[in-house]
DNA sequence: CACCAAAATGGTTACGTATTCATTTCTTTA
DNA sequence: TAAAGAAATGAATACGTAACCATTTTGGTG
C-alpha cells in the first residue's frame, strides 16, 4: 500500500504537501504541483478514504434500509435514492430489511459510521426511532412514519385509501373486500382508515365487509385470497393496500383462471412504474408530484445534513390513477 | 464522541483491556468484562467502524457495480447479492451504472476502499479490468466477461440464443427478427452468435433477417420497434437478447393494440422473476441452476476473499421456459 | 512458603490522512 | 537595500482502534 508519506518522499516534499496537492491545490506552487503529481502517477498512488474520513469525521457515506425489491415500490424508490447520492458524491450502503432480518440489519446500521441514514422501514412504535435519535446523526423516513411525528416524508395515506375505494364504489361494487398489512406500520393503517370512511359515506360498516391483514410476502397474500375465494358472497372488488399487494393478486387471478377485471376488479395504491405496464396496467393511486417519496425523502434529508432544514414532516397529495383492472360492475 | 479510552477511564482499566472485552473477551478476567460493560452501557459507547478499518485494513464493505433496476435481471441479481453480503456481516456500496455515469462511478469506486468489487457493466475490451487487477482486490463480473477471461460467472450465451431461436422455428416461424444491443458487451454479442447458428442451421442466411442493435433504454427500444413495424414484411416472432428488452416489446406491442402471441411472438432471455407473472409469462431462456447469477457470483467472490479459489471461470447452462408469448405459427 | 507457569493487564505504536502552528522563502515597496 | 508582508512549505499532532511486547497478578505445586 503506497501512502502519501511514500509519495512525499518520492518528490522531495513533506507529507503536508501533498496533501495540499490533492486538497487545497491553489496554495501550493505551481511547479510543486506538478512535481507531487507526476509522483503520484509514478506510484500509482490512490488516496485512502478510510484514513481521510477517521480525521474527518466524515464517511461519505449514506445508509439505506429499503424493502425487499420484489415489491416494485422499492425498485422505484431504491432507484431514485441511489442515483441521487450517488450523483451527491456520496455512497450508499444498502439493506434490503424482511421481517426476518431486520433486527440484525439495525444491530449492523447502528454500529456503522454513516453521514445519514434513510430508511423504509420503521414501525409507527417503535425503539429504533430513539436509537437513530441518540446516534445523533440525520435521519429519515420514507413511506412510514412514527409515532413521533418527525423526520418523514409520506403520502396522504388515509386519502389514498379513501379515493382508491371510492373509485371502485362509484362504479358499482358494493361488494368490496380490503387486504392489506399489519397496523403498526402507518401506511397500512392509514389507508385502511380511508378504506373504511368511503365506505361509512356510503352508509356501510366497514366491519361487515371482509378483511385481511397479511404479512406482504408472497406465500401470506396468496393464503389470504385463499379466504377470500372461500366467502360464501365474493367480492367483485379487491381494494388492495399497496400495489404490490395488488399485483400479486392479478398473478394468483391469472394463475386460477380469472379475469380482471371481469371476474375481480383490483385497485392498489402507490402507482409504481410497474403499474404503468401495459400487461398489468393497474388502476391505482398514487402521488401528485412528478418525483417519488425516496426523492423527495433523499432531496429532505440532504437538506437536513446542509443544515438546511432540521425538521422534516411532509405529506404529499394523492390523486386516481384509472387503468384497466377497474370497470362498472355490470351486474348492476 | 465516546471513544474506547473514555470507557477505559470510566471503567478503570487501560483502552487495552476494552478492545480485548470486546474482541477477544475470553482473554479477560469475568469481572473486568463486567465492569467494562457496564461503562460501555453508561457512556452509550459505540466503538468506531472507521478507526478499525484503518487499522486492520478491512473495510467489511463490497462494491456492487449493477445495472439499473427497470431492467428486472438487476432487480433479481441485487436482491440475491445484497441479502448475501449482508447475511456475511459485510456491507454493500451500490452503484446503478448507465452509458452517462459509468465513468464518473469508476473513478468513485476506483478511490474507495472495498474488500471486494462485484460488477456486470464490463465491456468486453476495457481498460477497467487491468485498473481492478492493479487495485489487487479481488473482484468478479457477473452476467458480462471481459476478453482476459477471467474473473466472471456467465450463462451460457451462445446457447441461450440458439435455443430461444430454435423455439420459435420449431413452432414454425420463418421471419424472424433479432433486437439486441451492443456487441461491445459479451452478452449480447454471444446471444446473437448464438440467434445466428440456429438459423444457419435451417438455411436462413442471418445477415437477411432484420436486426437492431440498440441501446437498452426504454426510447432506443422504442425507436428499433417503430423502424420494425415499417419493414415490409413484418416478423411473426421477436427475439430479444434480454428479457428486459422483451419485456418492454411486450409493453410497447399492447399500447399499439398489438396482441402477444397473436400479432407477434415473443421470447426474451434471461428468465427474470417478472418473466413469470401469470400478466407478462414470457416464453424465455435461462439458467438451469437454482440461484440467479448474482448469487453464484457472489459466492465465487467470497471464496477468492476466502483464498479458497483464485480466479473464478464459470458458464452456467441454460434450458427453455417456454410460456405464453409464444405459439404454433397459424399462418403455415 | 517459594517458585514457576499461566493468566491478566497495560504501555506504546502503527494505520494514513488532514489540520494546526511554526518556519522558511519569495515578493513588494519605501 | 532593507523591511514587511505574503506565499509556500514543513514538523508535529490528532483521529480511534487493534496489535505487539512488556509487566504484573494469579494460581498451583513441591
């Protein structure tokens, strides 16, 4: 390993010099420059980051814990949020958290120097937002939030659920059913409660109509619309709480040998770009804005370590985004 | 911030005794642990990742070089990769390489210290290789080589293109077309080798059937597909060299009111998770082993950090998913 | 109790850089 | 030409840990 020592000495000059050459060029003479440089060529020498940052004190580096990637909602997010730190100069250390793993992915991310951390992955009560607090560094939350009430960037989930099974109401499915996620996580719980007000103005009782709450991997989903093809009244709609719940639902129609949204209507929510295909084009609802939450929750969190911002609690509008898993129910 | 002397203080010992509490903890007498534990409790002690990289020069950090995640091989290939090296006790750098930042992302990753690099954006000439040979890490390309020939974990291109092409003869199809992309990259340069034997072996002249090498982005796919519906005579079957290339034939062929197998077959290579779908079910080519490239990849690469390999060259086989893209010719 | 080996602990240094402060060299001006 | 100020360079140190070597303490044995 060829240190900036080597180098110095190679060119006739301290340590401190080349140093200079690599950081502050325009205090250093022209013709030492020069001199340092062509050493440094000579040696093939490549300045050490490690050491840099322990002086420093800072890594350049930025933490991510995503969901896994087969839910397209972080392939969408996870794209933005890489490119943009990337682009930032920064790196990314990335974890993909299940319900498995997440424990000893905080265990790690917690023990590791990162100049930030942005995350997916948090319960609406949960330890860790204390522990993030004590590490004293700047953090984030997309998607979820806690209980808190800071450091988050989210969408109007309770509006969401809400315009989604409005959607499927005003085309004249009176017979709906919800499958969603557990309820300590804010976005389930949130669009649930948008789930059950659509269908209170419509004079019906959330209670009376089926619901899941599944675990959002694939062998969870398909048990839940095992109970679902059981009910004695089958649903003509699925409202599903994101769209990864909603996709996998069109697999396992398909896989049966339904049709949507001939036999079933299916809404999600989140409008991933995966949605936008026009095998699966899913109705949806999804964000206003152009940029998805992972950047906006990156662009905020930038902010933050530029001391730019300190606090972060921003939550975007939701609009209808109609496709083709939707349709007026003819039986009317 | 806390440092292992200010536990030492705090607990009555040298800085000595807590890096052995806390590495080698066998080596310290029961009550010593104990006290320094509980001063490492007290002063909420986190010891620093950084300062312990410098010194014992391992970083516990992989580089991972990817392509973007709108092609679904690297949204398979990142999942397998990242859950691995996690699982290691190690940490990810994550880069999505595209044609407009790949240079800026090797000059980053070249001034990082990683234990290992792993990557599939080589080119098959490229000087990238003997600068990663120069670092003396150990690296590994998946899904590409490099005309060195060493160092990767590939399917089995050639015959990937042979077989996708002799289905879709076998079921009767004569004009064919090919969409690929550069041949500067291994892949696609063997895939169509490959496309090319099997037609050579009905007679067919390759350099008769129309061919677009394109990029593989979403709009020079779209380009090479309008400059295809305007051939004179229209292909019955596509032949993407990727499935992510498929895929996206497949999008573009239902905005325009095409039907998939009826107006046009379509096969891919590859056979990425998506591919399964019960909406997309593309007919593909793909790896006969269980795990994804990433992942055999992966592996190999921490052998050679293990010492337990040292130069890693392997072709995986490859056989025909066949689905619902393609089909019988009814115009015979 | 004396002695010795083993166990436990501590002092010091190295890792490779940036930074602080001191010193030398150069340039300008009276 | 001398003095003063600016520019350029260097020496020493800190960052926080692990590792090496030296020293002290402990426990067992004759």
């Amino acid at each position: 390993m060829v240190s900036s020592k080597d180098v110095a000495k190679h060119a006739g000059v301290s340590q401190t010099t080349v140093s200079r050459v690599l950081n502050t060029p325009e205090l250093v003479k022209p013709k030492t420059v020069e001199k340092v440089m062509k050493a440094i060529e000579e040696l093939n020498y490549i300045p050490n980051d490690i050491a840099r940052s322990l002086v420093q004190k800072k890594t350049g580096i930025i933490t991510l814990i995503s969901g896994p990637l087969h839910n397209p909602f972080f392939v969408d997010t996870t794209t933005a949020i890489v490119n943009y730190v990337n682009a930032r100069g920064y790196k990314v250390n990335v974890y993909f958290g299940t319900e498995d793993n997440l424990h000893s992915i905080y265990n790690a991310v917690l023990e590791t120097k990162a100049d930030a951390i942005i995350l997916s992955s948090m319960l609406y009560q949960d330890d860790l937002f204390f522990k993030l607090e004590k590490l004293g560094i700047p953090f984030i939350m997309f998607n979820r939030k806690h209980q808190e009430n800071r450091h988050f960037v989210e969408i109007d989930n309770v509006q969401a659920g809400y315009l989604a099974t409005n959607h499927v109401l005003s085309l004249g499915h009176q017979s709906l059913c919800w499958i969603g996620g557990p309820h300590q996580m804010s976005t389930f719980y949130g669009r649930y409660q948008g789930f059950a007000r659509a269908l209170k103005e419509q004079g019906i009782d959330a209670k009376s109509v089926p619901t899941f709450f599944t675990n959002t991997n694939k062998q969870d989903i398909e048990s839940a619309f095992e109970e679902l093809l059981k009910l004695d009244k089958r649903p003509t709609a699925i409202c599903a709480a994101t769209d990864a719940i909603a996709i996998e639902i069109l697999n396992l129609c398909l896989e049966r040998g339904f049709q949507v949204p001939r036999d079933f209507n299916v809404i999600g929510i989140d409008n991933v770009e995966l949605s936008k295909h026009h095998s699966i084009s899913l109705t949806t609802v999804g964000i206003t804005a152009e940029e998805n939450l992972g950047f906006l929750a990156i662009e905020k969190l930038f902010e933050v370590m530029e001391k730019k911002s300190t606090c972060i609690q921003q939550t975007e509008s939701v609009k209808l985004f109609p496709r083709n898993t939707t349709c007026k129910n003819e039986l009317i």
